[in-house]
C-alpha cells in the first residue's frame, strides 16, 4: 500500500517485534523478509490515517492474509486499522502455522493530533556586544517548552573571523529584511522585538495543528549524511506550501562579545567582555533545501510526502552536536510547523 505505514511482526517461538514502514519508491529497509530490529522507524501516525499491520514469519513469509490482528485486544478487519480518537494503542496477531496457533509479541503504536513547533531564528555573531541579550531570551524560551526549533545565523564581523559564519547569511537577511544586529524573528517573518518576551512564543508552542513531520537520518563513516523527511496533512497541504531543511551545529567555543558586562539585570552580568569560551549553539551550518524552501508537490490529507537528502559533512564540523531543522512553510514563508533531530537519530511525528 502506498504511503503506509506497516508494523511488522516478526515471530518465532522466541517471538522479536519490530516496526518499519514500507512506502513506493522510498524505504529504509532492503526488500527482503528479514526486518533490523533497531530500525525502527515511525511509532505515531495522525487520526484516521491507515495503518497497515504485517507479519512475517520464521521462514521469512508474508502470513499476513492469514492471520487476524487485535488491536487493544479487539480484533479488527483485516491487516489495516485507523481510528479518529487520538491514545496510545497496542497491536498483536494470531495465525495457524502447521496445525499451531501462533500469537505474535505485542507492539505499541501512537494515534496523535501533532502539536506546533516554533521556529526561532536568531541573527547573530561573536562580534556583536548586543546579541547576548537574546541568546538569554531564547534559553529562557526553551526551559519553558521543548516546542522550540531554534537555528542561530552567523555573520563575521569586523575582527577575527566567527565561526560559525554561514556563507548565505546575506541572502538570507535580504529574503526576510534583515538589517541589523541582534535581529530575532517567531516562524521566520514575525519580528521578535526587545525586550524579547517570551510570552508570544510560549503561547504558541505545543498547540494543535494539522500537519506533523518526521526525521530520520543517518551519518556514514565517511562523513555521508543521509536525511529522510516526511510530511503529512490532516486536511491536505496549501498551494505555495515549502519545505525547509537545515542542518546545525552547536556546542561551537569562541569568545563573545558582551556589552552587558556591567548590566546588572543581565545574566551575562561580570562574565567578561568579550566573555571568554562562550559556547555558541543551534548555529546553521548548510541549507539542504533552498534557502527559504523548496515547493512542495499538492499532498492529499493523510498521505505522506517524502524527501531524501544526501550531503558529505566537511571536516571541520563535529559530527557529535550536528542536528537537522525541518520546516513548512507558507507561501509567505511563515512557518507552519517545524521539527528537529539530531543527526543520527529517528524523531517521530508528535
């Protein structure tokens, strides 16, 4: 089935459960029988998507047309199963295999409305003494919520050079009317002014919305990245709706300009000008899309729409603070929904 997503069983006496998903055209697993354990790749899906169950026995066969499938121990018709009512569901089959009846492990599964992710962008550098103040507001934005996606853009200033500097920062500035610094912006085109409230933000963060999306990517040893992008729609996508994909790197040391060194209201208070090893985080690195996103294709409502991505990291990055940033945004370019990952790691919808 196309655009589904499939929670494979695998049994034996000595029962292993899995889950995959199982797409045309796009699939992390090899098409054989044999399913990785630890690639697990979606635990969520949206009210009323179809999910499909599969199992796949000992021998490596497709029993699913022969089995019938319990969901929270009710049996349902047929291997596919969706339900309006959002909750955490659990799914087991039994089939007859050589005259014995075989219940496969249980697996669990999540029925959700996606929440909202808030995008914010923080325009920086280490040369700019006022930009610590909304470093402050952001971290105080994220001991709040975790429903923050937040990317810092660099730009070199007079002195030594930052290094974080992302070499389109100045088309970026051009694209949403950038022209000074600090410059902090809510979903991409809403001005976040001083002094910063994180009021608006918070307000915003973890309410339902109507779209979700999912990472997963996966960093060779060879310093190949591969990032795979999903998006579903309750209701459908918008005419001009884009995605934006960008990859971060925090936990980058360099000294910091500080002009609230003598700010006694300031958290930077007596920490030095500049303040000596400041650790810069969530700074943009490379744009896997284009910059302000490319178009995504009409998406009916609960069918997925897939991206895959593929970049070599540059030496020079450490491998081990890198995280990917994916967004939708409007025609406008306003963000809808965001969400975010470290490299490496699987991030369902939510």
């Amino acid at each position: 089935m196309k655009n589904a997503y499939y929670f494979i069983l695998i049994i034996a006496f000595g029962s292993i459960v899995s889950c995959s998903r199982s797409e045309e055209n796009v699939s992390l697993l090899p098409p054989t029988a044999e399913i990785i354990v630890d690639e697990l790749v979606r635990e969520a899906s949206l009210r009323n998507q179809e999910i499909p169950f599969k199992i796949i026995n000992e021998a490596g066969d497709d029993v699913s047309l022969e089995a019938t499938f319990y969901v929270n121990d009710l049996a349902i018709e047929g291997s596919v199963f969706s339900s309006e009512t959002v909750g955490e569901f659990q799914v087991y089959g039994v089939y007859t295999e050589n005259g014995v009846i075989i219940t496969t492990n249980t697996k669990d599964f999540k029925v959700i409305v996606p929440k909202r992710k808030v995008v914010i962008e923080d325009y920086t550098g280490t040369w700019c003494g006022f930009c610590p103040i909304v470093t402050a507001a952001i971290e105080e934005a994220h001991a709040l919520t975790e429903d923050i996606a937040i990317i810092t853009i660099h730009k070199t200033g007079s002195g030594d050079p930052d290094l974080l500097s992302f070499p389109q920062v100045d088309e970026l500035r051009d694209a949403f009317g950038v022209s000074g610094y600090p410059t902090g912006k809510i979903n991409r085109t809403a001005n976040w002014l001083a002094p910063y409230e994180t009021g608006d933000i918070i307000s915003m963060a973890g309410t339902d919305t109507n779209l979700a999306i999912a990472i997963n990517s996966e960093l060779s040893e060879e310093n190949g990245l591969v990032v795979e992008v999903e998006v579903v729609y309750e209701d459908g996508s918008l005419s001009g709706d884009k995605l934006v994909v960008y990859l971060l790197e925090s936990g980058v040391i360099q000294d910091q300009v500080n002009y609230y060194n003598n700010d006694q209201t300031s958290p930077y208070y007596q920490m030095g000008n500049p303040i000596p090893n400041f650790e810069q985080n969530h700074g943009l690195r490379n744009s896997l899309t284009n910059l302000t996103g490319d178009e995504i294709p009409g998406s009916l409502a609960l069918i997925t729409f897939t991206r895959t991505f593929s970049l070599t990291v540059p030496e020079n990055y450490n491998n081990q603070n890198l995280t990917v940033v994916a967004m939708v945004v409007s025609s406008d370019n306003s963000a809808r929904n965001a969400q975010f990952a470290e490299v490496g790691e699987n991030k369902s919808y939510e």
